[in-house]
C-alpha cells in the first residue's frame, strides 16, 4: 500500500521530470536552431548533431531517479515491500536475542555449595591440603579464579579452592535460590487470607497484613505453604515478595569458636539447672521440716448415699490414685470438709464439680474413673473418711507438691505427694 510519504515524493519527482523536460526541449530548440545556422553556413552536414527521443526518455527517467534517490513506488511491489519489512524485523529481533543472550547472569562471578552437608575449602587446589574452611549447604560466596576441576573462593572470612563438581557456577545458581540459608517472605497486600487448602475455596484460618514475614514450608507457582506466629497453611505466592541471600562460609578457627561458646553454654545450662534442683530439693526439705502435723480425729460419720459416695471415690482416684491411703483419705475428707462447710456446694456433685475447684473434674479423667470404676483403694479411702475418720480436719484445699506456694498458706500439711493447707 502507498503510503502518503510516497505519494508526496512521486509528486515532486513527477514536477522536476516536467521541468527538466522543458529545459531539454528548450536546449534541443535552441542546438536546432544553431544546426539550421551552421548547416546554411558549410557545405556538408558532417558537423550535424542528431537528437533521438529515446535518448530523452532514458535522460529523464535517470534523472527522475536521481532526483528521488529512490525507485518509484509504483515499481515496487507489495511482496517486495513486505520482504523488506520481514528482513528487517528479523535483523531487530535477532539482535534482542543476541544482546539477552550476552547480558551476564546476576549470578556471575559468584559460587553456590550443592552438598547436603557441607563442603570443604582447603589451602592449596588438592584433596590432601590443608582444609581452611567450610561451606554449609545454604551457603556460597565469591568466585577469585575459575578452574576446570578447582576454583578459587572467598566466602565469609574464609578463603581457599574448591572443588567445583560439589558447586553451582554463575547462571547455574538460578534456580536454587529456594535453597539458600538466608531467605525471607514478605506479605505485600493487606488481610492475605491463610487458607486450609492451596485452593482459592479453601477455608480461610487466619489473615496475615501486609509488611509480614513468614516462613516458608514450600513454595509453589501458585500457591505456598508458610507458617505464620503457629499456624500453618497456605498463601497465593503472588502476594509475597521472597528475598534469597547465601549464607557464608566458615572458617576452622571460626567454627571451633563456635564450638568452644555451644560447649560452655550447655555447661552453664546443666549447671544453671543442677543449682535450681538442689534449690528446689532444699526448699523441699525446709517445707517438709515447716510441715504442721496433723492429727488424725474421729469425727461423726456422714450420710451419704451410695451414689455419692461412689463419685467420691472417683474423685479420689483421679486426684491421688497413685498415691499412698493417707493421702487418698485426706482427698477423701477435703470434699467432706467442704461439703460440711457449705462455701463450696450443699451436694457432693455440686462440690466436685464446682467450677475451677477439681481440675479432674474437667479434663476428663474424672469421667474416665466414672466409666470404668474407682480403685479398691481409694474406695477404702473413701469409706473411712464418710465413717468420720479426719486426717485434715482443718483443711479445705490441697494441690501437688511440685506446684505449692508455700509462703501462701497460713498451715500446711505433706501427705505423700499432696500438700494440704489453708
């Protein structure tokens, strides 16, 4: 199709070929005129100079051509135009890919461990030097000089050969940035919905602002797992923004270093505990020397019925079922105590199941003893302490050893593993 470029150009060649004509067929009138002189003044025509049309024709269409610096656009044809324009596309688009494929990998230069462990970095480019240093898978650094079997790296603040079939080179590190030590997910929308399943129906457990930093468990196209202040689920990755950065390595010194600090840590951690344990058996030892004795008193006996007195037992059994008679009587004679007192219920069920009081009561072990019956034991227990035999006859409240308080209670009593006081 001609364009108007190219209309706009026929044009003025088509003006400048009329002109030049005109001047040409002035000039011929003129050399006639002159011949007509000439040939009146000599004798013979040999000094005529002939004129052909054709030679004008020829004379103005290579002018035309001249003048243009171009065929005309009516000699071109479409294919031909459209060969150019393909030609030329295909210059351009080889040229892109030839400058994409010469622009260096943003990796270049650099070394990546491909080891499940560690890799390591010796003096001299040989198995049998010194080893200087460590990478840790995660980790990579600097490539100094690149050998067909060893190269030369710097990784944190060690500085040594590798071998290179335990590494990733240069573009060969993309790819496995996911692997890197150091990697860091950060939420870019706000209310990004954590959701049960890697599907956009998946029911949502939590929502997560932007700014956020998660982990990531795998990362997906799509979606990815990540665990975010305990709850775990999934996340659309095109709503995270993921930063990777190799860890370095470490030197022998450094590494032993690090050793020596781990090691006297522990220590100071056993030793920290070992000194809260003998503070805890002293204090046990002052609390059991503090321990009020109680004497054991026969009060007049209860009347209880047989239901009640079977979730007694059950009460007794989950409470202090691994424990000695004297202590499963004094659990016994607490719920009596209370029942007695009227502050805590005016029914053996209103007592045992009294909110907050009996933790059996509510975590289920209770119900467990109820199902399967109570121990011959404690079943004794109880007997005993519905008989009116007292051993806490001034006490309505108890709880294990291992969590009293004693500097709370205004007279306690160890029985077993059960401190009973008020």
């Amino acid at each position: 199709m001609e364009t108007k470029q190219d209309k706009i150009i026929t044009a003025i060649s088509a003006m400048l070929a009329i002109a030049i004509l005109i001047v040409v067929i002035a000039c011929s009138v003129g050399n006639d005129s002159s011949n007509a002189e000439a040939l009146n003044n000599t004798d013979s025509a040999e000094g005529i100079t002939s004129y052909d049309i054709s030679d004008l024709e020829a004379s103005i269409v290579k002018t035309n051509s001249m003048v243009v610096g171009m065929p005309n656009s009516e000699e071109v044809s479409t294919e031909e135009d459209n060969e150019i324009e393909n030609e030329t596309a295909g210059a351009q688009a080889e040229s892109i890919d030839t400058v994409m494929e010469q622009a260096p990998s943003k990796y270049a230069g650099k070394f990546f461990a491909n080891v499940n462990e560690f890799l390591f970095v010796r003096a001299e480019a040989n198995t049998e030097a010194e080893v200087v240093g460590k990478i840790y898978k995660g980790c990579g650094g600097e490539v100094l000089e690149k050998g067909t079997e060893w190269s030369k790296i710097r990784s944190g603040n060690v500085e040594g050969y590798i071998k290179n079939e335990f590494a990733y080179f240069d573009e060969e590190i993309e790819g496995h940035e996911a692997e890197f030590a150091n990697s860091k997910a950060t939420v870019t929308v706000n209310s990004l919905r954590i959701r049960k399943t890697a599907d956009s129906n998946g029911t949502v457990i939590s929502t997560v602002d932007s700014g956020a930093e998660v982990i990531i468990n795998e990362l997906g196209a799509e979606w990815t797992h990540i665990s975010y202040s305990g709850i775990t689920g999934y996340v659309a990755t095109a709503y995270i923004d993921i930063t990777y950065e190799m860890g370095k390595g470490i030197t022998i010194a450094e590494e032993q270093a690090a050793i020596e600090a781990e090691e006297a840590r522990k220590r100071a951690a056993e030793e920290a505990a070992a000194a809260e344990e003998r503070r805890k058996q002293e204090a046990h030892a002052q609390a059991v020397a503090n321990s009020h004795f109680v004497e054991t008193i026969q009060t007049s006996a209860y009347n209880i019925s047989e239901e009640d007195a079977y979730l007694i037992a059950c009460t007794v059994s989950a409470e202090a079922g691994g424990d000695i008679y004297e202590d499963q009587l004094a659990v016994a004679n607490v719920i009596l105590n209370r029942l007695k007192s009227g502050r805590y219920g005016n029914t053996v069920s209103g007592v045992v199941y009294a909110r907050g009081q009996f933790e059996v009561a509510s975590n289920g072990s209770l119900q467990r003893y109820i199902n399967n019956g109570p121990l011959s034991l404690a079943v004794q227990a109880t007997k005993d302490a519905i008989s009116g035999i007292n051993n806490v006859p001034n006490y309505n409240n108890f709880c294990a050893l291992y969590a009293a308080n004693f500097s709370r209670y205004t007279e306690y009593t160890i029985i077993g593993a059960q401190v009973f006081y008020r």
